[in-house]
C-alpha cells in the first residue's frame, strides 16, 4: 500500500531507551520529526559467573555472536581490566548497529562479520559463515533471554560447540506519565504518526500497554515501518492499516522519508 503523505507526520522511535534516543538525535539533525517511546525495557544481568567465565576462555573460542548492540554492551561491561579481544576470535553481528557497536567497544573492524547490505538477519550472516569448517571449533552465543536462536542452530548442526550466554532480559517498560502522553496522542492522531518497529516483540509490548491502559487505537490508519519482513507480518497482524520494510540504516529511512512526503495519499 502507497505511505500516506508525511509533511505533518512524526516517526516514533521504539528502540530501547539509549538507541531511541539517540536515532531521535541523528533523525532531527537531518531535519526528520522524530519522538522516543521505548517498547523494549533492557535489564543487564550484570558481570555474573558466566560471564566471567566466558571472559577468561574468550580466546578460546573460534567466534562469539552478538544478538544485538545490547547483549554486545552487557557483555563488554563485565570486560576485565586490561584485556583486549582476542587476535583470533572473531564477531558477528546480523545488523550494521551491532557491527558498529562492537568496533566501538574495541574489536577490530577486520573481526567483525556481519551483512553488508540487507537483509540483516540470520539468514544473511550464515550465508557469510556456512562455507567454513566449524567441526570442532567453539562459538559463543551472547544474548538475552528468549530470541530466535536458528543461526546457532545452524553453527551446532555443521559440528560447532555452541556455548550461549543470556546477558540481559527484555521486559514491557514501566512508563511513566511522559511516554503515556506521547502513547495517547500518537493513537488519537494515528494518521501523522508513523511507528518503527526493530523487533516483532516491541509491537507485542505495544499491543499489551494499549490494553493495560485502555487506549483507543485505530489501526487501520495507522502507520508502521519495520526493519525485517516477519516485523512486517507481526505489525499486518496487529492491524496496521500502512507497513513498509526500510533497513535499519539512516540514509534507507531519510530516504524513505523524502520520498513519502512527496507521495500523496
């Protein structure tokens, strides 16, 4: 379906608080209208035994995948002291925000696989893994709890000890006034808002606080971007009148943006 005209519209950021916010900084540089209302509360398990354990045989391991830029921060906050990532150990990242994520917390670029273009999904970055011989060779999976964990499954089934690693839970976020007001002025003007969806769970977290709170949503005027085609299909089902797939990419969305609002309706 043809996006709705968007001169009027604002987009509204679901990330995680620290992501949201700063995608709402780089998108209002570039002139794009843009409010944060995290859907996916982040809560680090903290430098547990695991995880030190996972530090220490760290060079061991012939690759460590991150699920997200939060499984790789929770990570890095328990790095000891003076340790820096193993000459032969690689990461991979399914998106360029992980990928970026973990150059900025010291791996070297050259280590880190992950898509160069989309689809950034599990898919894109076992088609980069799956021609290696992983028999015999140790694979760290860190992320949190619950996730699709298919990729693993792909490293295990060609003979990969897989080691996973839970290093934060994502819960629905306890909002405050300020979100509720943004969360009740977005329904009741559904056609000038336009939501980004990064993960099929934060549509379901959003489903749950429009009951919780007993708001009114019009869904079939309402707008939706996802990143991934099964975000698109949780969002369809919801019933969101709009949906259209842009990368996760800051030039994708401008450009999108550009073009929508010279679309007409």
């Amino acid at each position: 379906m043809r996006p709705p005209a968007l001169a009027d519209t604002r987009l509204i950021v679901t990330r995680p608080a620290v992501q949201a916010h700063e995608w709402v900084q780089q998108l209002a540089a570039h002139g794009m209208p843009a409010v944060a209302l995290p859907l996916i509360d982040i809560e680090p398990l903290g430098a547990t035994p695991e995880v030190a354990q996972a530090w220490a045989g760290l060079a061991q391991q012939a690759l460590v995948v991150f699920v997200s830029s939060n499984a790789a921060q929770c990570f890095f906050a328990a790095q000891p002291a003076g340790m820096a990532w193993p000459a032969r150990t690689s990461a991979a990242a399914v998106g360029p925000g992980t990928a970026a994520a973990l150059c900025a917390l010291g791996v070297p670029a050259a280590q880190v696989v992950s898509p160069a273009a989309p689809p950034f999904d599990s898919e894109a970055l076992w088609a980069m893994l799956k021609h290696q011989a992983w028999q015999g060779r140790g694979v760290l999976w860190v992320r949190g709890e619950g996730g699709r964990d298919w990729l693993a499954q792909q490293l295990a089934a060609h003979g990969a000890p897989v080691t996973s690693l839970c290093t934060y839970r994502r819960r629905v976020p306890q909002w405050g006034e300020g979100e509720l007001a943004v969360l009740r002025g977005a329904l009741a003007h559904a056609a000038q808002q336009v939501w980004w969806f990064s993960s099929s769970q934060a549509i379901d977290h959003l489903q749950a606080l429009v009951k919780k709170h007993q708001v009114q949503a019009d869904w079939p005027a309402s707008h939706a971007l996802a990143s991934h085609a099964r975000i698109a299909q949780r969002a369809r089902e919801l019933g969101f009148g709009h949906v259209d797939e842009v990368p996760p990419l800051l030039h994708e969305l401008l450009g999108w943006w550009s073009r929508s609002i010279q679309s007409p309706r």
